[in-house]
C-alpha cells in the first residue's frame, strides 16, 4: 500500500499532524521508534500547555493518541534508518524492521538526551545514571541523589526528586541558571535540595552500580568525591536526524532546516518539532508545527 503521508515520530509534533491529516481523510501510517508520547511523558506536571494547567506529560499524551485513535491511526514500531524518494517523487520510508511508500513524508523525531560523556558514565546507565526522574525517581525513594543541568528540566528533575529522595544535589557548571524563575523559587524554598554551582562532573565511579560522583569546582579547581546512588542527566538535548541528512538539509548543529510553512529543502518532505532548526522548542511550538506541517502536506498531495 502507498499511504498519503508517513509521519516519523509520535510525539506532540507527529501526533498533531496526523490528526489533520486524518481529520483530512489522508492515509497515514506513523511510525515510533520508542513509546509514543516524546519528551513530554518525562515531565510530571505540564503547566504551560493553554487548557491544561495541571495535567500531566503522561496524560496529555495519552489523550492526544486517544484523539488520533478514535480516527483510525496506523501505529508501527520502528526506527527509521534511510528515506528514499523514487522516480515518481513518492517516498520509500525504511526502518529496521519494514520499508514503506508515501507520497509524503513528515519528519517529527524529537530531540534525543544529551549525555556528558565522562569517564564511568556509560556503563553506569540505568545502574544508577538516569535521563528521567518521573520515571526512575521511584528506584532512589529516601537515597541521596544528584541531577545535573541549569535548565527548566533540571530544576523540574530536582523538584520531584526532592519529594521522594532524602536529599538532591543540583549540580551546574555556572551560577546562572536557564531555569525560568518560577521554579528557581520553588527549588530555593525546598529544604532538602543543595545547589552545587560552578561544577562539573569529571567521572562516575561505581562498581556495577553508581557510588560516587567526581566533582571539580571550575573556579578554584577544588575536587571531591560525592556519594550518591542516583545521577539524573538533565543537560540539554540533540537532534536525530543523521538518518535523513542525504535527502534534507540539515543545519550545522544537526536540526532539520524548514521554510515557515515547515518545508524541507526535499519536495514533499515536510518537517515539524524539536527536530527542526528553531529559537523555542516548546510543547506549544511542536503541536503548533505538527499543524503546518500536516496542511502543507496537505497541499502538496493537491
Ligand atoms: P536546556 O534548557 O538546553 O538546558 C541544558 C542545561 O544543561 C543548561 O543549563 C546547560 O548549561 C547544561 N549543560 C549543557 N551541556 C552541558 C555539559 N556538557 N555539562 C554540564 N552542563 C551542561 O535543556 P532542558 O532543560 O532540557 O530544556 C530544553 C527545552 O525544553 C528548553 O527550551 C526548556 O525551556 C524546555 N522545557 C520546558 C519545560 C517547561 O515545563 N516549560 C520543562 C522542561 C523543558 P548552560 O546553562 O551553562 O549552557
């Protein structure tokens, strides 16, 4: 079968356009790579979404692929490994599991977690390292951890750390944080939370599981050791797109580059979310791509 339009990636980005494209009536297949739901299923609380002020990531989610279920999605696993497109123009979408036709493409793969990259870090990955405290926050109940990272993320991570670790280290490589204030104050009024600053994580040590954190202060060059059983990564994010990079164009840091209407530099393949080169990469910003990108989409199949 040649669908409309294969949508790669089911986050809020992917999951939106599919719902215009289906409200449409277009064929569609989207294709995920892990669960559905993208970053968002990470955050306990999303409070920035208009209409929902207390809902959580994992809710928001599940009523977004609610919505697009109820209009007859066709969900398949799989990660995308090369898109080719064909004489005729239409699209050869192949992942590690199948190859699949469309006539269009839209890529929303999210962003993936940044790593440190320190001595220790790889092999302690899910034996004590974590990128997702909603998730793993509940193996470290009334443990000492730490998180590391100045953004919104962090700070969310060290908050509902603190309310089920005895204690948390917010650890960051300066004393100016990205975290939006609202949530700088709550972190400084919550008791059990120590920040850290001016530090950097130079190894994690740990004998099958993590123990220990090497820190060095990147002003006076201290170091010590810090127990802890628990480091939550929360340092930003990378784009995915090495898959694609011979049929669209992709900036110097890796994100897909798009006109406004979320063209790509392919004809017929169409580009929305955190995947893309942009200034704000928010929840709002990726639902509101996923609708251009889907009625653009539109137009192109006429
Ligand atoms: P982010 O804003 O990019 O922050 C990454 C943090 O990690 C920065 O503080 C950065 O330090 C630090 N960092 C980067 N590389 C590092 C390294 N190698 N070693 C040590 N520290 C390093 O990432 P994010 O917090 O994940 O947020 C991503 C986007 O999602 C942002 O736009 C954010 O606003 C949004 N977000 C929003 C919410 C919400 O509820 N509104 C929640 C989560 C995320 P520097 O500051 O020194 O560069």
């Amino acid at each position: 079968m040649k669908y409309d339009m294969i949508v790669v990636g089911a986050g809020p980005a992917g999951m939106t356009a599919a719902l215009y494209a289906l409200r449409a009536g277009k064929s569609l297949l989207l294709i995920e790579g892990q669960a559905y739901g993208g970053q968002i299923v990470q955050s306990q609380k999303v409070e920035n979404y208009p209409g929902a002020p207390d809902i959580s990531g994992w809710e928001l989610a599940e009523q977004m692929m609610n919505q697009i279920r109820a209009l007859g999605v066709k969900l398949v696993a799989g990660n995308v490994t090369g898109i080719e497109k064909n004489a005729d123009g239409d699209f050869l979408v192949k992942t590690d599991a199948d190859s699949y036709e469309a006539r269009t493409v839209i890529l929303a793969t999210g962003v993936g977690h940044r790593k440190l990259g320190v001595a220790g870090e790889e092999a302690l990955i899910g034996r004590g390292v974590s990128f997702c405290a909603t998730c793993d926050g509940m193996f470290f109940r009334r443990r000492e951890v730490a998180v590391v990272g100045g953004g919104n993320t962090a700070v969310q991570d060290a908050l509902v750390l603190s309310e089920l670790c005895a204690k948390v280290y917010l650890i960051h490589r300066r004393d100016g944080f990205r975290a939006e204030e609202r949530l700088m104050e709550r972190l400084r009024n919550t008791e059990n939370v120590t920040l850290l600053t001016n530090t950097v994580v130079s190894e994690m040590k740990g004998d099958g599981r993590l123990e220990s954190l090497l820190l060095r202060n990147v002003k006076t060059d201290a170091t010590r050791e810090l127990f802890v059983a628990g480091v939550f990564e929360a340092v930003g994010n990378l784009p995915r797109n090495a898959a694609f990079s011979d049929l669209v164009a992709l900036d110097p840091d890796g994100y897909i580059v798009t006109d406004r209407d979320c063209r790509t530099s392919c004809e017929g393949i169409f580009a929305a979310g955190d995947c893309c080169q942009k200034a704000v990469r928010q929840l709002t910003t990726a639902t509101a791509d996923g609708t251009v990108a889907a009625l653009s989409a539109i137009e192109y199949l006429g």
